[in-house]
C-alpha cells in the first residue's frame, strides 16, 4: 500500500508543470520581460554591452563571452562548471548575487516564476 501511495505521488509531481523548471515559457512574453534586461543586454545580435550578449547563452559556460570582461566571480563559476541551461538560469534570473556571489550584474533578479520562464523560452529563440 505504502509503495503504491509513494508512486503516485511520484507520479503526480512528474506530472505537475509548477514543478522544477520544466515548464514550457511563452517566447512573446518573455520578449516583454527581457525589456527589464534590455539595458545592459541584447539577445538578437552578438554584441557585448554593459553586459555580454545573451545571443547563443544556453549551453554557454559562464564567464566565458568573448570580449566582455567579467567579475571574477563569473569566470570562476565557469571555471568550476557552470553552464547556462534552464535549471541554472532560473536560479540566476531569480537572484543573481545569490547564484554567483560577487557578480557585477547589479540587477536583482525576477521574482515571478512565469516571468522567468517566459524570458528563457525568449533567449532560446536565439541561439547562436
């Protein structure tokens, strides 16, 4: 009975979209939030601003745009294994310094989780 209780329950988790960060983002939407990163970041051309591209970021290792010069914190976060994929940009986007202590990005992160998964559905659109 126990067994059969605990695999339901697995299952109803697998199967619930406000679970992990699985969920599938609106790409029109997350072009609206991706405003509040416009000042310091583009995503439709491969051109460092007051913050690097985000043109081609998931799959990228942070710290690792070429040209843009990083906080230290960055680049050793890379050098340690970060790689930009969902799971990472969620926990970035939802507080950067937390992420990565001692970030230079100044931005304090998104605290809508659909807002969060709308601006990566958006930077997935751009892929390099």
């Amino acid at each position: 009975m126990r067994i059969a209780v605990v695999a339901l329950s697995f299952s109803a988790l697998l199967l619930c979209p406000a679970v992990g960060q699985a969920q599938e983002g609106d790409a029109e939407a997350g072009a609206t939030v991706f405003k509040k990163c416009s000042a310091c970041h583009v995503v439709d051309k491969d051109q460092n601003r007051v913050g690097p591209s985000l043109m081609g970021v998931i799959g990228r290792t942070a710290g690792t745009h070429a040209d843009f010069k990083y906080s230290n914190a960055m680049v050793d976060a890379g050098k340690n294994g970060l790689v930009w994929d969902e799971a990472t940009l969620h926990e970035y986007l939802r507080d950067p310094k937390a992420k990565v202590k001692g970030t230079k990005m100044v931005f304090p992160g998104l605290k809508k989780d659909e807002e969060i998964v709308n601006v990566i559905a958006y930077l997935k659109q751009h892929p390099k």
